[in-house]
C-alpha cells in the first residue's frame, strides 16, 4: 500500500500526526509551567564541561508544533505541485531535513549542539534554492549561503568566547569581561539569518527555490531562527546597554526598506518575500522594545499567514503558464475562487484587519509601542511602514485578483486537486482563528487595564485605511526600463543593497585572486623556482654549448700539437 503512495504524501501525513499528538503535551507545558532540561556530559577538561542539552519547555514545544503543521500542509500541497519532479524522493529528504535541523534548532539550548541546527538550516537552505539546476539558482544560492556564513562564524567565535564561563547553556549566562563581543557576535549572528539590514539582499533571492520551499523557509523555519535566538539570549543580552535601541533601529529601517520595495515590485514571489523581510523587520522591533512574548507570539501568528499566503501564490503562478508577473495577471477571483479566497484571508492577516489572526498579534505590538520611552521618528517610521504593508497587500489583489483580464483567456484554471485544496484549507483556518488562540494561551493580561487616547486608538487602523488609498492611486502605474527614475531604482533594489550585495563583493574578490595569482603564481613563484631554475639552467647550458662549439678548433690543435710534441720527444729517445 504504502509503495503507491508518494514520498510528499507520506512525510505530510507524519508531521500533521506528530503535531496533532504533540499539541496536547504543549498545552499541558503551557498552563501548568513545567521545563525539563536534559544534560549529558560528553566530556570534561579542567573546568570546562562539554555537554550535550535538550530542552522540553512551553517555547520549545509550541514552535515546534507550528513549524511541524505548516510543514505537513506544505508537503500535502508539495504531492501535486512537484508531482511532475523527478527527483520528488530526494527534495522530500531534504525538506524533512530541514524541518529536523529547526527541530534540534529549537530543542537544544547548548550553543556548540544548536550549530548543528544552525549549520544544518543554512546548507540544507543551500541545496533547496539550487533545486531548479541553473545559473539563476546557483548565484541566488551563493548569496544566501555566503551571507548565512557570516551568522556561522559569529555563532563559532562566540562560543569561544564563552569558553570563559566554563559552560554554553543559553538560559544560565552571567556578566564577565567579553560581555559586550559575545553579544555582538551574537546579534550579528542573529541579523544575518534573520536578514535585517545591511544583510536583507539574500531573502528575495532565496525565491529561486520552489514554492513550497518558499512558503516553509519564509514562514516558521529559517528566517525565524535568528529572531528565536534572540529570543533565548534575551536575558544575557538586555544587560548591554546599546543592544535594545540598535535593534530597534536596524529592525525599522528593515521594516520600512522592505514595505517601500514591495510597492514597486512586480515579481509575485519577491512581495511576499519582501512582506516577509517587513514582518521580520516587525519581530526584530519588538524585541527592540522589550516585548519578547509578543515578538514569539506575532512569529506565530505570520507563520499560519505567510505560509497561506504563500502556498496560494504557488498554486496562482501553477495555474498561470508558471508567470510570475502581477502585470500578466487577472480576473483570477473568477477562476479560482477557493484560491483567492484564501489569499484574501492572508492578505487581510497581514495588513492586521480586525479578527484575522495577525490582527492579534499586530495590533498589540504597534499599541505597546505607543507606550514606550522611545523616540517619536521611530513611532512615526514604524506606522508609516504598516501603512506601507497595507499598500503593497491591497496592491498585489488589485493588480492579481480584481483588474481586468491580462492573462491568456484560452488558459481555463481548475480546482480540481485535493492536495492543494486541503492544504490551503487546513491553513486558512489557521489564519483566522490561530490569532485567538494564541492570545487566549500565550498572553496573560495583568489586572490594570491599558489606557490609551482614542487619537493613539485609531492610529493603527488610520494607516491601514491610508495604506488602502495609496494603493489604489498606484496599483495599475507602468515599469519598465524606459521611464524608471534613479528614485524607483533606488527602491526597488533594496536601497541598492541587492547590487552592492552581490557585483562589488564578487568583483573585488576576483580582481584580487587574479592579481595575486599574477604576481604570486605566475610571478615571483615562478621566477624563484621552477620556471626559473629551468630559465638559468638552460642558459648556462647554451653558453657552455656555444663555448665548445667555438672552442672546438682549438681543442683539436691543442690535442695536435701536444701529440707532435709527445712523438717528437719519444722518437728522440
């Protein structure tokens, strides 16, 4: 029985059983408070322990069971989209692979046992955006593991620098002297994965992997482990003083490059890639500002959504002629209305509209923010940017779902296949009633309650309405080569960090190896050794060869005479 079934099918039906098991035990961890911590010493030198550490405790489980149902729905979704794959056993492999390494990633608090999770996500990430063989995917492939490196060599210095406290358990840090580079490295590692600025080129290029690697890597796996690190250093590192106002910085100029970039972006995958790199940017400004169970909780919350969102795009460019362009899209809401329906429901989560599950999350957060001491440009630059989500959300249904017709009208889209329907039904649910749970678990409300001027009230659905407006005024505006400005190519490239991300690095690198390699190897190696000694050699040999020749006259005079000589003095004896 099991040999007729595919490979996809098989591993969709065993994350969707371990989570439906595993939820259970979360809530029992979650309203009772239990934490297990598991230590098994491997080894000991002086007074420093190895040890190999498993956490059980109501974060550890709760991402766990998020990450594992996304992961089962997009398998589920994966049995019809790559059905066609020839190759569907061995990307099977690789995506329960990853799903393990963010597994072990969440499970282990050890910082030497988490880089097998750490280095697990960023190679196996490698091996999925160079799924489709060529050089597109292979240069987006080189970004993205190039930059996740540099997260990997912050998290190897740190854990030498952490020798120094003759233990790596996450949850029990002190203070001591190389306090303030432990905790750079640590931020560095984290911004790398979670691609805030200036490493944010690498996440749009991810895209080059297929959809549903798209939909698992954007939404609960890779780019949250920087923000879930974080997350667990929270502690040690709010003892740093400059560590929560840079954050906070780095976070909303992520925030606000990301929402500007999406609204002139036309690429459908690179929106929602782009909205991902905003939502990040929304976690990263939590933690920011002190808020961690709000920053775990809005990681949730756009984990059901974004992973919707994605998996309908998947199924609008399966059912396009595989076009990627909103330009060449249409009338889609006709066609495919289950589809579009659920994107719908992301979109209006994303934008956080009232009672969608983002909305939850979201609205808390941009209202907490309120309450904080901090600056009034970062207020001002953080709603601008939700309105900026707002514009891009409603932008890409206008120009997908509800214009005109400026597709193929002989190319009739059908949604017959239960695989997607199933998937995308599973996680729109999801999208809407998560919200609620999650706050319902997760968020424990103290007894004051939280004034707030009805001004500071509305902010939040004002920028949302002001979003709706911007996009309606910019949807359907022409970009092509000819009349795109130096200002649209400034933010559509990232604030030019896609360019300078990949060309100068690249060229540098190169100038320098071919300089060295004409001054070293084919230079002063090869005058001081090979090509050198054979140079020297074969002129010393040439002026001997030439003496000889030109002395070969002379020799046989020589001989001549001294013969005659020889001769005449036996002959006078």
């Amino acid at each position: 029985m099991f040999n007729k079934i595919k490979s996809s099918s098989i591993s969709s039906l065993f994350l969707l059983t371990y989570s439906i098991i595993l939820f259970p035990i979360t809530l029992m961890f979650l309203f009772k408070q239990h934490m297990f911590l598991f230590e098994w010493t491997i080894t000991q030198m002086s007074s420093c322990n190895m040890s190999f550490m498993f956490i059980i405790d109501p974060i550890s489980l709760s991402f766990s069971n998020v990450v594992c149902c996304i992961s089962g729905c997009v398998m589920m979704f994966s049995s019809s989209y790559m059905s066609h794959d020839p190759f569907l056993k061995r990307f099977c492999w690789l995506v329960m692979l990853f799903v393990l390494s963010m597994n072990m990633l969440v499970f282990i608090p050890s910082l030497p046992s988490l880089l097998l999770g750490w280095d697990g996500l960023g190679i196996i990430s490698f091996a999925l955006v160079i799924y489709y063989q060529n050089m597109k995917s292979l240069g987006a492939g080189m970004i993205t593991v190039l930059a996740n490196r540099i997260g990997d060599v912050m998290i190897l210095i740190s854990i030498g620098l952490l020798v120094l406290q003759s233990h790596w358990n996450i949850l029990v840090m002190w203070d001591f002297h190389l306090m303030v580079p432990t905790a750079l490295c640590l931020m560095i590692a984290a911004m790398t994965k979670s691609a805030q600025i200036p490493f944010s080129s690498w996440l749009p290029a991810a895209m080059a992997a297929p959809t549903p690697v798209s939909a698992l890597v954007h939404s609960s796996t890779l780019v949250t482990a920087g923000v879930f690190l974080i997350i667990r250093f929270f502690p040690f590192l709010t003892t740093i003083q400059w560590f929560k106002p840079s954050l906070l910085f780095i976070s909303v100029l992520t925030l606000l490059m990301a929402g500007i970039g999406a609204n002139y972006e036309t690429d459908l995958k690179k929106i929602i890639a782009l909205s991902t790199l905003s939502q990040l940017g929304v976690m990263m400004m939590s933690l920011g500002l002190n808020m961690v169970y709000l920053s775990l909780f809005h990681l949730y919350t756009h984990a059901l959504f974004k992973a919707l969102l994605f998996l309908c795009a998947g199924s609008i460019i399966h059912n396009s002629s595989n076009t990627q362009d909103i330009r060449y899209m249409g009338m889609i809401s006709y066609q495919s209305p289950l589809t579009i329906m659920c994107m719908n429901i992301a979109n209006l989560s994303l934008c956080g509209a009232p009672f969608m599950s983002g909305f939850y999350s979201k609205d808390l957060i941009l209202e907490t923010s309120l309450y904080m001491p901090t600056n009034m440009i970062m207020i001002f630059l953080i709603f601008l940017a939700t309105g900026m989500t707002a514009a891009y959300s409603f932008r890409l249904s206008f120009c997908s779902l509800w214009s005109y017709m400026k597709n193929n009208p002989y190319h009739s889209k059908q949604e017959l296949d239960p695989y997607i329907n199933w998937a995308t039904t599973i996680l729109g649910l999801t999208a809407i009633v998560g919200g609620l749970l999650f706050q319902i678990v997760f968020i424990e409300f103290s007894p004051t309650i939280m004034m707030m001027p009805f001004l500071f009230k509305i902010m939040t659905p004002i920028s949302i309405i002001m979003g709706l407006f911007v996009a309606m005024i910019i949807w359907d505006s022409p970009y092509n080569s000819k009349n795109m400005n130096k200002i649209i190519f400034f933010f559509s490239t990232m604030w030019f960090l896609a360019p300078i991300s990949a060309q100068p690095l690249t060229k540098f690198s190169m100038l320098l190896g071919t300089n060295l390699m004409k001054s070293i190897d084919l230079g002063w190696l090869e005058i001081m050794g090979g090509q050198g000694i054979l140079y020297s050699t074969s002129s010393m040999s040439n002026q001997n060869q030439k003496l000889q020749m030109k002395t070969f006259n002379f020799f046989i005079m020589f001989m001549m005479s001294v013969l005659m000589i020889l001769l005449m003095i036996f002959n006078s004896y």
